[in-house]
C-alpha cells in the first residue's frame, strides 16, 4: 500500500502544529496577557505554511479549491445539506459528556478577528486540502475504494484534533465531507461546507449559546435533529439521483 504522501503530510503537519504553538507556550511563561494573541498568530502561519508547502511539493494546485466547480444546482443545495447534518452531528456529540480540552481557550480565541479567521477560513481551507483533496485521494488509490478513502482519512482527520470533544464530532463529519469531495468532484464543495460550520461554530461562541443544549431529553434537541433530517434526508436523495442520472447519460453516450 503506497502511503508516502499522506505520512509526509501528516509530518509536516505535526511540525507545523508544534512550531504554531510555540509562541503560545513562550507567552504563557513570559506574557500571560499576550499568550492567546499570540497563538492565534501562531496558528494562522501554521495553515497558511501548511497550503504553501502543500502546493510547493505539488500535492495540489491552488486551481483545484475552486475547479472543477459543480453545477449551481448541485453547490447550492450541498450547503444546507453539509450544515444540516454537521449541525446534527454536533448536536449529538454535545450530548456525551467528554473533556473538552479548548472549552476555556476557544471564546478567547474568537474574540480575536485573527482568530476567526483562523477558525472560520483558512483553518477550514488548510484542513480540506490536507484531508480530502490529498489524504483521501492516496487512500482511496491505495485501497482501491472510494469508502476506504474517505473511512480512513476521517479517522486520521479525527485523531488530529486531538480534543475528545471534538473527536466525536470530527470522524462522521470527515465521512460527511469526503463523501461530498467523492460524490461532487470538487474540493470546493468541502471547503464551503467546513467554512460554514466553522464560521457557525464561532457565531454560537460569540452569542454564549454554544452549550445551551446538553441533553437528548431537551425537547430542543429532538426537534433540531427533526429539522436537520427533515431537510437533509430529501437532498441527499437528489444528489445522488442527480449523480446516477449523470452516470448513466456519460455511459450511454
């Protein structure tokens, strides 16, 4: 099984994550009051490296976040598709009681427009192009399956995090990106759908509401999870409909 790519990237990615931290570890023994405004810079250089030094090594063409584009159609109804069962999947995973290890860090990191950009944009672009258009591409050469590709680079996408917390949420939501990467052709699809969540993400920090629900008996989070599926359920229907119908013309003509 030829991997060479993917553990290349996950180096660079550790390095990359141990070098963003370090002005973060520097502050806190000298700087206390600068010690997040520093790791907010910190990890902006990192992703941005991380792009860079991908597109150096020509694991990727910068063209590709953005083409091939999928038909109007298809990118507009992804959107409420991704945030729908994201939000879901969030919801779910706010219900089991595991440490979250950025509980204290991430409002302060979000009161920062740095670090929103971080968390909301370039972290997402960073993550899509390591995970999907990379990782799961090799995979999937390398398991000869497209569901190969995308079980194990969620997994690996999973483990990154590195927070229990977000563990929970991260391996369904890379099966729900990598699948939208397979299904659409497009690493833009992906991107958006990791850019909203994210940027979602942030807005409930910000508000305080990111933890209003904490349990499947609230009558909020049954009927949340109603709405999602309500909505998601119908247009993963289409898109796939929409994909066999593609197919079946490509093979006809």
């Amino acid at each position: 099984m030829k991997i060479k790519k993917t553990i290349i990237v996950l180096i660079i990615w550790l390095v990359l994550q141990l070098c963003g931290g370090i002005p973060y570890a520097i502050g806190t023994l000298f700087n206390k009051e600068n010690a997040i405004q520093l790791l907010v810079y910190g990890l902006l250089a990192s992703q941005i490296a991380e792009i860079l030094i991908f597109w150096l090594l020509k694991y990727f063409k910068p063209k590709e976040m953005v083409s091939p584009a999928p038909g109007w159609d298809v990118f507009l109804l992804s959107l409420p598709l991704g945030i729908c069962i994201m939000y879901g999947i969030d919801l779910l995973a706010t219900t089991v009681d595991a440490p979250d290890m950025l509980a204290d860090l991430m409002p302060e990191l979000c009161s920062s427009y740095w670090g929103i950009l971080s968390i909301a944009v370039v972290g997402p672009i960073a993550e899509e192009v390591m995970m999907r258009r990379i990782i799961l591409t090799e995979m999937k050469e390398a398991t000869h399956s497209k569901w190969g590709g995308i079980l194990i680079s969620a997994a690996i996408f999973a483990i990154i995090h590195l927070n229990p917390a977000q563990i929970l949420f991260a391996f369904p939501a890379g099966i729900l990106l990598g699948w939208l990467y397979c299904r659409t052709g497009s690493l833009l699809v992906p991107i958006c759908v990791h850019i909203l969540n994210n940027s979602l993400s942030v807005l409930l920090v910000r508000l305080g509401t990111e933890d209003s629900i904490t349990s499947l008996s609230d009558p909020r989070a049954i009927m949340e999870l109603v709405v999602c599926a309500v909505v998601a359920v119908p247009l993963i229907i289409w898109m796939n409909r929409h994909y066999r119908r593609q197919e079946q013309t490509s093979i006809q003509d």
